[in-house]
C-alpha cells in the first residue's frame, strides 16, 4: 500500500485535539489531499467533496515512528520449533503494527555469531529476511525500513553487512557489542541470568558461552568497523550506538559518526551523549514498566534527568502509546513533548523528518486518531499516506 500510486480520497478528519510538535489545537480540523497534509483549520471546514471523519473530541497524533524493534523474530516463530512462513508473518505483524499507530517500522535484524544466538541472528538468515522486507514491503499498510544491528565481535557477518549497506538495502545501522563484563551485561550475573532464564540454556552452556565471547572480545576487528562506518557516511546512513557504558565508549562512537545512542545503562553514558551532541532513544517498555529488564538505566530516570529524546519499542510495539501517555499523564512530560517521543525525534533520528513525524503542511498524512478520555488509551483510527489503515469500529 505505501508503494503504489493509488491516491488518497480527499480527506477532512474534523472535531479532534489536534498533537502540534509543541502546542495542542483543542478543537480543529486537517484536510487531507493526495497523502500529504494540505491545511489545519480551527474553524468549521466545508465539505468540497471531501470525505469527512469526525473525531468526536480524539487527539490526531502524528504517526508513531519506531526505528528499534525486533519484534519481527517473534512473529516469525513465536514458541521453539514453531516457525512460521516469513511472507504470512510479516504481513500478520504489519497488521497489528498500524494498530498500534505505527506508521513507519525500522525492522531490527542483527548479525550476531550464529554459534551462540538465536537462528533468526545469524548472517545466513538476517541477510534472507532483508531481502524479503524488500521484496514484499510494497504490500505493507506501514511504512517499512531495515535497521541492520551488527555485533562488532561478529567476523562472519562483516561480509554480508558491508554488502548490504553498499546495496543501499540497509536504511539504518547500529553496532553492539555484547561481550560480558561491560554494556548491557556489566555484572557477569546479569549475563549468566539472562541467558539462563530468557534464552533457556543450561549453566555449563552460558559459561562456555562467557568464555568464548570473552576471548572473541580481545580481538575485535576496529579498522573494519571504520570500514562500515565510512560506507554509512558515504551513503547517508544515519548510525547508532548500543548500550554504551561510559564516556570513554560514547566519544570513541561519535567519532565514528554515530549520532544516535540506543539505550545508555547509565547516567554517565547518557550524559556524554548528551554532551556529543547526540540523541538518545530508550525503550518504551522500560518506561512503561518503570525498570529496566537487566538492572540498568530506567527510562524514566533519564527523561527526568533530560536525557531521553526517542521511544523505540524494542520488542513491543504496542508499548509505545502508552508508555507515552504515561509520561503525560505523571506530568513528567506535557503532551507534545511525550508524543514528539514517538514521532518527530524519532524521525530526526534517522533523517525522515523531511517526509513525516509532524502534523505540519506538506507532511505525509500519517496520522493516529487516540481516544484518551478512558485509563487505558486506544488508537481509534491508523493512516499512512492518507489512507485508513486501521480502523477500531469504535
């Protein structure tokens, strides 16, 4: 749907709150024509032969923009074993995608060491599924990207990354580095609970598993990474760091022109990022639960602290909403600055601002209707290029 040429009825969405990057329009309309935003009115618009929807008092949200999320492995196979066709999974996950409001998706696929992760992280498969969103992403309701995550202990994926990034079929990139000890798994217990628990493997595997990262971690390929760094640049491709851990990593990362840090685990990472100039997205459901999965940085600690610009939902897409409305709603945020979380930071991210992330003339018409007025939110209504997407029938 976002690939072809079919054009968007000429649309009035009247009687709404509408979300401004900085202010809210209590009672006002947006004319939609051939996709984009073409006015916002706070009077009364005419009919003109336009399609009228009445908001009946909603908030009109831009489009949540998610760049993080690798919710497309449990699509695929939610339970061991139970593996579904790539094509049917990624179609269903696009369905519940714009009912969550997301309007633009940066699928996460990572390129671990296939010897110690999870089938869907190795080279073989994440290069297959890259080729797939591609092939079949002119059939989505939302806007589909690929956010390509490279293990920088990872040898056999190098190949493959820079193939992909010089194809231009990689739209964001980010490296990680999850050798114990530091990043996400600063405390060993952490390592060793984790992936005893969550992943299921035995204390003799994990340890094995703790030895060989550790030694792969002393020789780490840093030209090579330079290398990725610099087709990126070349290619316009925005970049991002992972789990940074202290100052020393987020400046060594800003030289390599990462501009993006994805998850700091503490203050201090997240204060030199800050200090670099770069942005700095958490996960919504660490806001929305109020903790972290691994002990480390709360989201909610660090946008207190002003240190949070981007919500990405990791691994649940339908956190984002509220995990957003939760921030409003505590009074940690106001309203515009909770929703710009999920849209227009997350945009100026990954260099789309220029096409959505704003209820704004010229815009994309990607727009999330929310009935607020209940405890729990609900998106009401999904567009993306000013065409339905999702409707709740509410």
């Amino acid at each position: 749907m976002t690939c072809d040429m079919i054009s968007a009825p000429k649309t009035i969405i009247h009687n709404v709150r509408v979300v401004l990057p900085d202010a809210v329009l209590p009672d006002a309309a947006v004319v939609l024509e051939q996709g984009i935003i073409r006015d916002i009115l706070t009077e009364p618009a005419s009919n003109n032969g336009y399609v009228r929807i009445d908001g009946r008092g909603c908030l009109l949200m831009p489009g949540f923009i998610d760049i993080h999320s690798d919710a497309i492995e449990n699509a695929i196979q939610p339970r061991p074993g139970g593996r579904f066709p790539v094509d049917v999974a990624l179609h269903e996950l696009d369905k519940q995608l714009v009912a969550c409001g997301v309007t633009s998706m940066y699928h996460c696929l990572c390129f671990l060491d296939s010897a110690d992760n999870p089938p869907f992280r190795n080279a073989e498969t994440t290069d297959y599924l890259i080729h797939q969103i591609h092939e079949l992403k002119c059939g989505f309701r939302a806007r589909t990207y690929v956010h390509a995550r490279y293990e920088i202990t990872n040898e056999e994926g190098f190949v493959h990354v820079e193939r992909l990034l010089r194809k231009r079929l990689v739209h964001f990139f980010s490296i990680m580095d999850h050798t114990p000890g530091q990043g996400q798994f600063s405390d060993l217990a952490d390592f060793r609970n984790y992936y005893t628990n969550a992943r299921g493997l035995s204390a003799e595997h994990v340890e094995r598993l703790i030895d060989r990262r550790l030694d792969v971690g002393r020789r780490i390929d840093r030209p090579g990474i330079e290398h990725l760094a610099q087709i990126c640049r070349g290619a316009a491709i925005r970049m991002a760091s992972h789990d940074d851990d202290s100052s020393h990593k987020v400046a060594a990362v800003s030289r390599l022109g990462m501009t993006l840090s994805e998850f700091p685990v503490n203050l201090e990472a997240a204060r030199a990022a800050r200090s670099h100039g770069m942005l700095i997205s958490l996960g919504s459901p660490n806001v929305l639960r109020g903790a972290s999965l691994t002990g480390n940085l709360s989201g909610r600690e660090a946008i207190k602290e002003g240190l949070g610009d981007i919500l990405c939902s990791d691994y649940a897409p339908m956190s984002l909403l509220h995990a957003a409305m939760q921030l409003y709603r505590e009074g940690i945020l106001d309203l515009p600055a909770a929703v710009r979380l999920i849209t227009l930071n997350a945009a100026r991210a990954t260099g789309l601002d220029h096409l959505a992330g704003a209820i704004a003339l010229g815009k994309a018409a990607d727009l999330v209707m929310v009935d607020d007025r209940c405890k729990v939110a609900e998106i009401v209504r999904t567009f993306v290029a000013g065409r339905q997407v999702f409707s709740s029938g509410n």
